[in-house]
C-alpha cells in the first residue's frame, strides 16, 4: 500500500499519545496515512513551524490559535483546532523551600483540595510567588491564574519554561513552583527537588489541554486527508482510554525516540497513581487524563470563547469581538462532518456553559444518548458565551 507521509509536530508529554500511539498501533496506516513525528522543544517552535508548512499538522496548546486569532503571535496563515487530543494531565509543583514552609504549617499533601491547597499557600509565600507555565498562552497558564485569583494571591509572577526544563528551573531558583504536563512533575519529584501540590482537575475538573492543529487552507483544502487524519488520532484516543491500555502506552512513550525516560514515570500520569513526594507519598487520581471518553474529544466552541475573554482581558482587547472571532477556528463543523461518520458521539449544540456539571451526565445527542463529563471549577465558576454557537 502506498501511504501519504504527513509531519505531525509534538512537544514530549504524555499527552501526545494520541500522534504517538495511532503512528506506533497502526491507527495512521489504517487511513493510509504514515506520520513523520517531529519532536519539538517549545511551543513557539510547534506554532512557527507550522504556521511555515513545515510541519502537516501540530499537537498544541488549547489556547494557542485563540492567541493567534486576536492577533497576539506572529504574522502566520490561519489555523485551527480540529479536535481535543486531552484533557487534564498537568500537575502543579513546588519546589523545596515552599514544600517546607507548607508542611511546617501542617499542610497535608493532599493532592486534591484546591481550596485548602491556595490558603496554605497564600500564607507560606513569602514575596512574589513565580511560578512557572509551559507557554504564556496555555491552559497551564488559566488553571494558575484562576486558582491564585481565588486563593486570594495577587502577588505572583508567571515565567514560561519548556516543559523539559521545568525541573532544571526549579532547582536554579528561577521559580518557586510550576504548572506543567505530565511526566515532567513527576521527573521533578523523581529528582527529590520538588513536590506535587494539586492535579489541574482539582481545579477544574476537565481542563482542555491539547489539541490537533492544521492550518485552514490545508484543512479546508484537502478534506479527504483532513478526515484521515482526524479518524486516526480520533481512534488512537478511544483506544489511550480503555483502561487496559494505558501500560503499553507507557511502554511506547518512555522509548528513546520519544520521551526517553523510564516507563513508570510515563504510566504515573497516565494511570493517575502519582508519587507526590520525593519521601514515597502517592496518592491516586482517577480521572488525571482523558483522551476520549465523556466527550473529552469534542472541540466546544464556548472554550474558545472562554479562553479569549481572559486573553482578550489581558491585552487591553474587547471581549466580545474577541470571542467571535476565536469561536470560529474551533472547527465543531469539520469534527461532525469527518467524526460523525465513523462513529463519534455528536453533541447537539456546538457551544454550552463551561463548568456547569458537578458530576458526569448523560445527554442527546446526534444519534441517541452520550455521556458528557463532569467539568466544575473547584470555587463553582460558570461562564456562559454571551452569544449561540
């Protein structure tokens, strides 16, 4: 069979499993595809490479094309997010003064209270708290903002580091603590110079993380090829989420050609049983990453416009224009027409109130019944698109 070679960008997490696992399972194949993975070092290199064509498609940041749409990256052709790859995966750690300081005020380690977690913070910060993200425009970057908003902590300083060199951040002191993509906590734990405080999903319970980006004109252009490959990865993410799988995922990741760490470190994110402390303390998280399942791969449009409200905020931008215009390269109507077909659940609207599912529901779909999953903010933040999809 001769197969279209497409270079698919990704940055070594956890989370590209998707990419990963449809090239390494036979998933690419299926749809005459074959990927030439191309491991990238920081985010703004995914976004120039291919906003350049040099790479076919990129796993990135959920909120980077909402920065690219208000103008606030280079001058690049458009593109879009055509799916979620994740959701949740990110870790926020500390390093070991501030572990300290938090353990002699008798904070437990808990790993799941994010409330009690910023109040214990706030009292053991001494100074500006910095903290590093992954990239500025991040969900990394959202989850910290929000959570020290709340915990009452105005004084902090956010600095982006890849997420291979949040540890070596760390331990120079350039920050006192970090939010970032599995498995690179973890390595930090392993390193015995940090610990892990909370998951991103005890602050919000189904955080966007990824996403599989194109440019439009390829999408749009090729649509017999943008459909391949969506079908691929979208089956590569219903197979991450089986729980059997999860061990061999691991196993793929952790080799040298992509993660090139030790198979447990991937499998701790993966299975959500995490080694909080370097003195052995784990503790397990159920729901730490999603693939598929509740929805996980649906490109809501209301995320969109959440994302661009705090952007739009912080650029001295109108919230609403901005939303508009973020809304559109969230691309529900390329999910239904390549997704639908091959078997995904389709949701009837294309936009909806973020944060409003304390628990997991089962809603109509496009054909039938779907489960959406439990997406609550840890202080009951709702937000609501002030306009349909």
């Amino acid at each position: 069979m001769n197969l279209t070679r497409l270079r698919l960008g990704y940055v070594p997490l956890i989370d590209a499993a998707p990419l990963i696992v449809a090239h390494e399972l036979g998933f690419a194949a299926e749809e005459g595809l074959a990927f030439d993975l191309v491991r990238l070092t920081a985010w703004a290199q995914s976004r120039d490479m291919l906003g350049a064509g040099m790479i076919d498609a990129a796993h990135m940041l959920v909120p980077m094309p909402v920065a690219q749409a208000l103008g606030l990256g280079p001058a690049l052709p458009e593109f879009d997010l055509l799916m979620f790859l994740s959701q949740g995966g990110q870790a926020i750690a500390v390093g070991a003064d501030l572990t300290a300081r938090l353990r002699a005020a008798g904070h437990e380690f808990d790993f799941r209270d994010a409330r009690a977690a910023g109040l214990a913070i706030r009292r053991a910060a001494t100074g500006r708290l910095r903290v590093g993200v992954p990239f500025r425009f991040s969900t990394q970057h959202e989850l910290i903002a929000h959570w020290l908003g709340v915990s009452g902590i105005t004084d902090f300083e956010v600095t982006t580091v890849p997420p291979p060199m949040m540890a070596d951040a760390l331990e120079a002191g350039e920050v006192d603590a970090f939010c970032v993509g599995e498995p690179w906590a973890s390595f930090a734990v392993d390193r015995g110079i940090a610990a892990l405080l909370l998951p991103g999903t005890a602050i919000w319970a189904a955080p966007p993380e990824k996403g599989l980006m194109m440019r439009r004109d390829m999408a749009e252009g090729r649509p017999e090829l943008t459909g391949r490959l969506m079908r691929a990865i979208w089956r590569s993410c219903r197979w991450l989420d089986r729980p059997e799988s999860r061990g061999m995922a691991a196993e793929i990741l952790s080799r040298g050609d992509y993660l090139n760490l030790p198979p447990e470190l991937a499998e701790r994110g993966l299975t959500g049983r995490l080694l909080v402390t370097p003195a052995g303390e784990t503790r397990r998280t159920p729901r730490f990453i999603a693939f598929h399942d509740g929805a996980a791969t649906f490109p809501w449009k209301s995320l969109a416009a959440l994302f661009a409200a705090r952007i739009a905020r912080g650029h001295g931008q109108e919230p609403e224009q901005a939303m508009r215009r973020a809304m559109r390269h969230f691309r529900t109507d390329l999910y239904r027409q390549h997704l639908g077909p091959a078997g995904a659940a389709l949701p009837g609207a294309s936009a909806r109130i973020e944060g409003a599912l304390a628990e997991d529901r089962e809603v109509s779909a496009g054909k039938g019944q779907m489960i959406l999953r439990a997406d609550a903010f840890f202080d009951g933040r709702i937000f609501e698109p002030p306009f349909p999809d």
